[in-house]
C-alpha cells in the first residue's frame, strides 16, 4: 500500500477537519471504505446519477455490513433507483448474494431469508434489507412494520432520498412539506408539497420497542458506519434510516450532495440519533448550526420560496424553521458535544 | 394409513410429511384449517426443523416465502380467494424468480358481494401467472398432490399451486389413506435448489431485464411448463410405485367409451358428474366424462385426442370470465379447433351454488338435441334477473344490485 503522508491529497477521499474515510486518520478510525482490503459489496460501473447520495450510502452501510458479518451478508433490496441502477441487465454491481422481489416486500422477503437461515442453522449468515423512502415509508410500510412486530433478524436500512425518484420525482410520505415534485407542483400560491406532519418512521420504528433505531446522513459517514456496527452487533429487528440527497430530485449540483446532507443535520431538519429499545440512547450534538435557509436556497425543489414575488414564502420558511427549532429543543441538539467539551 | 379424517387435515398432515422448512400463511376462509393443522404440527414437536411466521398480510405471506425460498428452504403457504388477489403482485414474481414454492389454493368465489362458498373464480383470476396448477378431484389425491408438488416444483424450479375446493374437500370429513413418512422419504429427495442466496457464492436474483432479453425469459418459463407436460405424468407413475395408487396426471376420463357427450371440468365437481353419467347410461346415453388435473400445464394435445371421437363436449365452468363466457371452455375450444365437436358453456356453482345431479342430466338432455353452441348458466334464477334488469332501467338511481336480489328473492320465495 502507498505511504499516504499528510501533503498528498488522498485520491478519492476527502481531506481537512471533516474527513471522512481517508489514510490520514490513525487507523482507528478509519472507515471500511479507507481499506483497501474492504469487501467492495457494489462495484463502479453502476448507472447512478453523478454525486448520487443513495448510491454512496448504500456502498457505505453494505461495505460495514459486510465487515461487521465477516462477509456473510445476505442483501434483500426493494424496487426503487438502488435497485435500478445496479442490476442493469445482464450485469450485476452487487458482490453480495442479492434478491430483488417487489417494490413493497423488501422487509418480509428478508424475513423470509432469516427464516431459511435459522431453520438451516446458519446463524453467521446475516440480512440486510433496503429500500428508499417509497418502498419503505409508503407502500412497504405494511411489511415493515410487520418485520419490527415479529423482531425478525433483519436489519432494514432506508436510503431517503425524500421523493419517489426512480420514476421520476413524485411525492412520498417522506416528502418535506413545500417541496416541488412532479405530484405536488407549485402552481400560484401552492407551495409544493403540502404541510404536514410526514411520517417519522424512525419514531414509528421505535414505537414497535425493536432493539435498534438509528438516523444517519452520508455527510458523517464515520457516524453512519458506527451505527452499521452497532446494528450489526445486536440481533433482531434493527433500523437505520439515512438521509441522502438526491441531485436530480432536488435541483442541487452533483458536488453538493455532502454539503447538503449535512446543512440538513445542521439546521436541525434532520436529527441524528440512535435508540434501543424504543429509548433514545444518543443523539449527535449540531457543530454549528444554521439557519433553514442555508439548507433549502441551493435546492430548485425549494426556489419558489426565494422569488421575491412569492405568495406565503415568508410564512412558509418560518414553519419549517419551526421545524428545525422543535427538533433541537426535543433532542437536545445544541448541547455541547464531548469533543469541543473537552477543549472548552 | 387409512383415517377418517378432514380433509384440511389431512393435507396438513402430508404437507407435514414433505418436511417444509419455512411455512407462512395468512388465515381466510376456506383455507384456514391447513394452516392451523401445521401450526399445531410444528407447535407440539411433530413437525421439526420448521419455522412457522405469523405475518400480516397475504403479500407478507408469499413475499416471506419468496425470501425463503430463494435462500434454500423448502416452503409452504396457503391462501384463498380474495388473500390470493392480495398476494397477486407476488404470484407473478415468484413464478417468475422461478422460486419452487408450494402453495394450497382453497378455491373460493372473489367478491363482491363477498362470498366465501366454493367456485374456481380465484385460480383462473391467476392462470397466466406462471405457476403449475393442478386440481384435486377427491381429499385423497388433495393429499396426493401435495407430495407430488414438491416434487415437481423443485425438479422444474417453479412454484405450484395445488387447487382444492373450498368446504367440499376442505372441511369434508372422509376416509383418506395418509401416507407413511418412509413412503414420502423414498419419493421426495431434500431441496436442492438450482439458485440459492449464500454468500459463499454470491449471484444476484431478480435484476432487471429490458427488452432485449423478456421475451427470452418468457419464453423459458413457457418451456418450463412445457417440460411439465411431461414431468406431471411421470411424477404420477412414479407416486404409483412407491404408494400404490394412481392420483394426479394430467387428465383423466370416465366412461369415455363410445361417449358422443362429454363433460368436461376439474376438481370436485367430478363426483357429482360421474354419478349422472353412471344414471345417464343406465337410461341409454351416450356420456362421458373428462377431469383436467393439470389446468397449467394446460394439455392441449391429450384433451384434443381424449374429445376428438366427441360429437359434443359441456365444459362445466367453476368460473365465469364476464364479458366472455368461461375460462375452461375457451381452453377446451382451442384443442377442438378446427374439429367439428360442439363445444358448450355451461356455467355452474357460482359462489357455492349446489350442482345438482338433476339439472344436470336434464341440461346434458337438451344439449343431445341443441343444435347451437351456447354459453349457459345452470339453475339462473332468470326471473330474478329479467326483474332487476327491468328495474335498473327504469330507475336512475337503481342502488345496489346484489342487496336488491337478495330483497326480491327473500320477499317472492324464489329460492
Ligand atoms: C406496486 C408498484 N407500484 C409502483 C411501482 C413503480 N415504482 C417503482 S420504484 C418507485 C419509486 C421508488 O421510490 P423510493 O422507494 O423512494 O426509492 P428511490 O427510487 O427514490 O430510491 C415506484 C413508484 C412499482 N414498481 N410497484
Ligand atoms: S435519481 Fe437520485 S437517487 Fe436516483 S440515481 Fe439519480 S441521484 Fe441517485
């Protein structure tokens, strides 16, 4: 392997006080993605969009799986772009054993996987199972919730990417209220997606008293691989839910993806915390938090809120504010993390 | 060995015997008996190395056996009816993931209005689906079936689907011969699955495929119950020697000697047909009798040869393709095409509607003189429909349908 000294710039990783997954860190604390030895469970070659966030999630939480499984990973994937853009026939990105079935059955087929593993006494062999928001927040969700009330053996990571992207940008129950989508336009004074309340599914997750809950972001992909690990190490149903932008549905660059998963834990629109049990054990404390604003401008879905012109945008930005201030008073988020404590 | 015994229970007992590794199921009328039967059998230690999932749904149930399946497990699931409309989008897919799962279809009408007798509406709501199905006339060949299932799921790599009629073989209590573990041992060989998720060699199952290659897909899966055609009969033969009866096949006929009618139909119904036609040739007709076991597979060639020497055929429809006319008779047509055997629908036993040997012979001697084709519907009450016909064109707002039959028929004691 290369020396890696701290002038050269790491190839494919990036570098300075967010690191993520790079040779600079002390071994440690490196990401599974740092190793060259790691199991690469999707290959390149797949037909993401350039600067896709469901597709570097997905490499992230598989490739930690597979570590923490010591390779015996079995994944269960549920129609939707993860899907799509890996198997385009006759080729296959997956290095793993890989089952696609339906668009809402992802969770009762890896059920179906731990069953058959159980009963043939391979008790090495774990599942992961995954879907994007649609799969797994709407027309899954039966399944879903069936798998957490059974406490099947199944790990079940959502990749939400806020919208039905695969067929082009439609609304799902994971949509943030005002967002455009190709079924909530914005036409004169409809703001895109209506306000609601959504569907917290992590919440929902937890209500079922599953042994683990987590949200992750590909901005923290340390923090998304530890909560992989901790999934891993425990048995039973287990949930992670990891936001990931989306450049064609969101109207953002392809560089921006990292920028904008983590502007979204910033502001406090997406909190990160883990539960077990269905009881909050950590929530991850904002560096620097920002205002609504600074997330949604550089998104098209959210540009009708920024013409100067538009009817109830003041308004609506102040809810979703409101949004971002009820999760960090409800998790705590601005309390001072343990690494500035120290420093403090 | 020979037990008096419910028919939903016997066929828990043999699919016991087959030593399924993942059963999941959903309860629905009439199919819940089997599914309760297995619990039990795995609950108290009789069937071991099984996992029995409770699950939601009936798209839960066959998506945990897709799981299962394609992981290597033997699987069983069982549903009925309006729980096989719920699982629709997974039938498709595990026929066409090639996944060897067996399922019992305990036939039942589809609503609404909702209905829970017996009809066959629901396996022909899933006849291009990609699955086998076989028809079991008698509980005896249900319990057959089920053993020759797996089979030929796992020798074809394709699920099947056993149809057993709702009450009347389901909850019938009768003399069964339930086989022995060693008979079953000696002609089921454990799953060796052709395509199985296991990390030590990993392949990626249910990719998607664009038009260059479907049509090649499809065409293996047709190939497939093609092969079938073959593998049903001699699975059969095969039964015989280690049990010692015949049960299964393809078709069979009754007093098909010098027939110029014949009856076509599958399942059940075949018991009441047979005796009509024993009454019909004490009184000098000419009738016979032909049972379809295998409706997917559908066999052209053996019905065209069985029908040939038919002046007429009556399908007797479990179904009613609306629209149309039946789903059996338009199979039956295509084997006679170009032949110049009269072909008759004759739709019967609509949402458990009794098929009574009466209206069948005096419906068989009509037919002797008809000379057309006709699309007919035994024992329609057609004075409640001309009634109602006229009604809904008088009235806009003429309400709902089946509530105003009940209506009339209760107040003018029709039925
Ligand atoms: C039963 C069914 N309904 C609709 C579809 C069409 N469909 C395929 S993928 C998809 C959306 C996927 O969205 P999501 O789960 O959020 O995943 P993403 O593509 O955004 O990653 C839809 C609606 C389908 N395949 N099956
Ligand atoms: S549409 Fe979005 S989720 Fe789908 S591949 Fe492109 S960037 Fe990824």
């Amino acid at each position: 392997m290369p020396q890696t000294g701290p002038s050269q710039t790491v190839k494919f990783y990036q570098t300075g006080t967010l690191t993520v997954g790079n040779r600079l860190l002390d071994p440690a604390s490196r990401t599974v993605q740092s190793s060259e030895s790691r199991s690469n469970a999707i290959t390149c070659g797949h037909r993401a969009c350039q600067g896709c966030g469901e597709a570097l999630g997905a490499r992230y939480a598989v490739d930690a799986a597979m570590r923490a499984a010591n390779s015996q990973l079995v994944c269960v994937n549920a129609t939707g772009c993860l899907e799509v853009f890996t198997t385009p026939y006759p080729e296959t990105s997956w290095q793993v054993p890989w089952l696609h079935s339906l668009f809402g059955n992802a969770a009762a087929v890896a059920a179906g996987v731990a069953a058959a593993m159980r009963v043939k006494g391979r008790q090495e062999v774990r599942v992961l199972a995954q879907g994007g928001d649609g799969g797994t927040t709407d027309i899954g969700f039966g399944c879903l919730s069936g798998m957490f009330e059974r406490n099947d053996d199944v790990l079940y990571v959502c990749y939400d990417n806020q919208a039905y992207m695969n067929t082009g940008v439609q609304r799902s129950s994971a949509t943030p209220p005002t967002a455009r989508t190709a079924t909530t336009p914005v036409a004169e004074d409809a703001p895109g997606n209506v306000f609601g309340t959504g569907k917290n599914v992590p919440l929902i997750a937890m209500a079922h008293n599953i042994p683990y809950v987590a949200t992750a972001s590909v901005a923290d992909l340390h923090d998304l691989e530890a909560k992989v690990n901790r999934a891993m190490s425990l048995r039973g149903a287990r949930y992670l839910h990891v936001l990931v932008p989306c450049p064609l549905g969101w109207g953002s660059a392809s560089h921006d993806t990292i920028r904008l998963a983590r502007l979204a834990v910033e502001c406090g629109l997406f909190p990160l915390f883990e539960a077990e049990h269905g009881e909050i054990t950590a929530t991850k404390p904002i560096r620097r938090r920002v205002p609504v604003e600074e997330y949604l401008r550089p998104q098209r879905r959210f540009a009708h809120l920024f013409r100067p012109d538009a009817p109830h945008a003041g308004e609506a930005l102040a809810r979703i504010q409101a949004m971002a201030d009820a999760n960090i008073r409800r998790f705590d988020l601005l309390r001072m993390s343990d690494d500035r404590k120290e420093t403090a | 060995m020979l037990k008096q015994i419910e028919g939903s229970r016997a066929m828990a007992e043999a699919i016991a015997l087959c030593r399924p590794e993942v059963i999941c199921a959903y309860p629905i009328t009439p199919q819940t008996h089997i599914v309760e039967g297995l619990a039990e059998l795995v609950r108290d230690g009789r069937l071991t190395g099984c996992e029995y999932l409770n699950v939601e749904s009936e798209f839960a149930a066959l998506s945990v056996a897709i799981g299962s399946s394609a992981a290597g497990a033997r699987t069983y699931t069982a549903t009925s009816s309006q729980g096989l409309l719920f699982m629709m989008e997974a039938v498709y897919n595990a026929s066409g993931l090639g996944l060897p799962i067996v399922m019992t279809l305990g036939n039942r009408a589809i609503g609404a209005p909702i209905n829970i007798w017996n009809d066959h509406s629901d396996a022909m709501a899933v006849r291009d689906a990609g699955w086998i199905m076989l028809f079991a006339e008698t509980n005896q060949e249900a319990v057959d079936l089920h053993i020759q299932a797996f089979r030929l799921a796992e020798e074809l790599s394709c699920p099947v689907m056993v149809n057993v009629d709702g009450f009347i073989l389901t909850h019938a209590v009768e003399r069964v011969d339930v086989p022995e573990q060693i008979q079953v041992d000696t002609f089921l060989p454990p799953f060796e699955p052709v395509q199985v998720l296991d990390p030590r060699d990993p392949v990626s199952i249910g990719a998607m495929v664009g038009p260059e290659a479907f049509t090649e897909v499809r065409y293996l899966a047709h190939h497939k119950q093609m092969l079938a055609l073959d593998a049903i009969p001699r699975i059969a033969a095969e039964f015989k020697g280690v049990f010692g009866r015949e049960s299964g096949g393809l078709l069979r006929g009754y007093r098909m000697e010098d027939a110029d009618t014949v009856v076509v139909a599958m399942g059940s119904v075949m018991g009441t047909i047979k005796d009509t036609i024993d009454e019909m040739r004490d009184q000098g007709h000419a009738v016979g009798a032909l049972h379809i076991g295998s409706f997917r597979p559908f066999p052209l060639e053996e019905v065209r040869s069985a029908l040939l020497p038919a002046k007429r055929v009556v399908v007797l429809e479990k179904n009613l393709a609306i629209g149309m006319g039946g789903v059996l008779a338009s199979h039956v047509r295509m084997a006679l095409r170009g032949h110049g055997n009269r072909v008759h629908t004759l739709v019967a036993g609509l949402g458990g509607r009794p098929i009574t040997r009466a209206s069948l012979s005096r419906f068989l001697a009509v037919v002797e003189q008809e000379p057309h084709n006709t699309l007919h519907f035994l024992d329609l009450n057609t004075e409640v429909v001309e009634a109602e016909i006229a009604r809904m064109a008088q009235t806009r707002r003429s309400g709902p349908i089946a509530e105003n039959v009940l209506r009339r028929m209760g107040a003018g004691g029709l039925l």
